[in-house]
C-alpha cells in the first residue's frame, strides 16, 4: 500500500506540473499563484519548475519516510493528506486549464 500511494502521490505531482506549464503557456507565469514558483520559472525556465516539482516531492516523501520509523500511523495520514491535497490541486488546475485554453 506504501508504494502505491507514494506512486500516486509523485504521479500527481507530475501531472500538476504538466497542467501548470500548460497554464503558464497559455497565460504567462503571471498565471501561478506561488511567487517562488514565479522567480525560479523566470530565473531558471521550464527545467527550473521542474527541479521545484521534484525537489518537493523528495523532501515529502523523506519527511514521510523518517516518521513511518517511528509514528507509522502518522506517516500513513499524511501520505493520504498529501495525496489528497495534491489531488484537489490537479482537479483545480484542470478546471483551469478546461476553462483558460
């Protein structure tokens, strides 16, 4: 079930930096809401969002990792809060996306 979910939640991630580059095209980077986000995409690009995206994740995944050593209950919850909430910003952003391009 661990896999599983941890598989989820960077498959989320992905598609929301999918849906977010798509937003960003479509509108420009005034389009994203988080102003680190905005100064790393106009400092570093595209490879930059990415970098972000993924360094997120990473640090996630080890908060989760080392708490499952010693509060398992604790790391399962937020493995499931962070996918839900990684959930409702996917959902968010294809609503966006449906709707802006």
């Amino acid at each position: 079930m661990w896999m599983l979910l941890t598989i989820a939640l960077v498959g989320l991630n992905l598609l929301d930096y999918q849906l977010t580059m798509a937003l960003v095209r479509a509108g420009g980077i005034e389009i994203e809401a988080n102003p680190l986000a905005r100064l790393i995409y106009n400092d570093l690009g595209v490879g930059g969002m990415l970098l972000l995206k993924l360094a997120a994740v990473a640090v996630t995944m080890r908060v989760i990792e080392v708490l499952k050593s010693q509060r398992r209950a604790a790391a399962l919850g937020l493995l499931v809060g962070a996918g839900g909430f990684m959930t409702a910003i996917v959902v968010y952003n294809s609503w966006l996306v449906y709707w802006v391009l």
